[in-house]
C-alpha cells in the first residue's frame, strides 16, 4: 500500500477542486459581512491602512468590498494557493489591487500595514508555523478565527466530524486556545470581539429559531452562550 498517497496534505481540497466543488462561490456572498466585522475593529482602534495583504484570499471579495471604503491609495494584494480561487479573483483586481497565486512564504517580511488572515488558521496543517510566519509580514495582523468547540459541539459529534468533512476544519478552538495560540506564537493581542458569523445566516426556520435564541443568550451572557450554544467567531487584532 502506498502510505505516501494516504498521508494527509492539509493543501490538496483547494488545489485538487474538492473545495471548489462544495463551494462554488468560495464563500464570496459572506464578503460583506466580514468587511463590517473588519471595519469594525479598524474604527475601534483608528487604523487607516496604506496597505494591506490578505492570505488566504480566496475569490477576492474581500479586498474588493474593503477597497471601497479605505483611502482610494490604499495598495491592497491577496495571496491564495488554491489556482481555482485566483482565476475567480482575477477579474476583480485594478491598479491598486492585485491577487497573487501564492501562500504566506511569498508575501515579503514588513511589506504592509495590515495583515488580514480571515478564516484561515483552521485549515493549516501546522496552524503554529503558519502563525509564526505570519507575524513578521506587516505592522498590524487581523484575525478572523472559528470558534467550533463548545458544549454543543462536543455533545453531538457529528457536529466537529462535519466541520472536517465538510468544511475542511483539521482545528477546533475556542476563545481562550485562540487567543493562547496567538500568544505562544509572539503576538501581542491588541483587542479581541465576538462575530456573528452563524447566526447572521439562517437558511431554515429551524436555524432561525436556534439563531434567535442564541442571540438572546449573548446579549444576556455573551461568554457562557459561545461556550455552550456556539454560533460565533473571533476577530482578532495583533501586533
């Protein structure tokens, strides 16, 4: 049996199409709503980059919704391993944006103000040598992070079995292995937030109610509701 065939390649979904095939889109109609999630924290904190890089860019829209609302110089570039991916971002470059076929090893050391890597970190294989890496290519990083472990997660195993089948999820985290991850790694956490990313999205009536609930328990214990019920991701802003 050739064992080297069945090793895992934490790459192989984004370049052999199988993540394509069950997102065809690559997630591009959430753009939007992570771009208020990322102003959001550029606002808290007064950032108006000059420059930005995106790894792990996907189909682009990210970039191309941010570019709208910073500084008409602003330079912005994304980086993507996945050549399905850059072929769906191509048509959305211009003179300030551009969209490269690369990982985190192309993008040059301390060439950008903001690092954004939104929804990434749970893909990589060696998610702590891809933070390290991370940490020296720009001033300001901003991370967007899944947060599947909870009580209802692990209550229903379906529930993580799905997220690495479906989602291509090899991490778990919650807020705390987040935040000491990023710690461990070298980075000075700046500030931190819940986002909405589930229950902003009901598809069914079903979702809906779960979502309305949730969405009573965090205004009541934000906390003890994403420990329990799930639901929601971190944003992060690190030096």
């Amino acid at each position: 049996m050739n064992t080297e065939a069945l090793a895992p390649n934490s790459e192989r979904p984004y370049q052999d199409g199988s993540y394509l095939e069950q997102n065809p889109d690559w997630h591009a109609y959430r753009s939007p709503w992570k771009v208020q999630q990322i102003l959001k924290m550029l606002r808290r904190h007064q950032i108006a980059p000059a420059s930005v890089v995106e790894i792990g860019s996907g189909a682009g829209e990210v970039l191309g919704q941010l570019q709208s609302n910073l500084n008409p110089s602003c330079e912005l570039r994304g980086y993507e391993i996945a050549e399905h991916a850059v072929q769906l971002s191509l048509r959305r470059g211009n003179e300030k944006l551009h969209f490269f076929h690369g990982g985190v090893e192309d993008v040059p050391d301390n060439s950008c103000d903001l690092v954004l890597v939104l929804d990434v970190v749970e893909h990589v294989e060696d998610y702590r040598g891809f933070l390290r890496q991370v940490r020296n290519k720009g001033k300001f990083k901003l991370f967007h992070i899944p947060l599947d472990i909870s009580v209802q997660s692990v209550l229903r195993p379906s529930s993580l079995r799905q997220r690495r089948t479906e989602n291509f999820h090899l991490h778990f985290f919650t807020k705390d292995t987040a935040l000491q991850a990023l710690e461990e790694t070298g980075y000075e956490v700046v500030d931190w937030f819940y986002t909405p990313g589930t229950v902003d999205f009901s598809d069914t009536w079903r979702k809906w109610l779960l979502n309305s609930f949730r969405k009573l328990c965090f205004a009541i214990r934000p906390d003890l509701t994403v420990r329990v019920l799930s639901g929601y991701q971190l944003m992060v802003l690190a030096k």
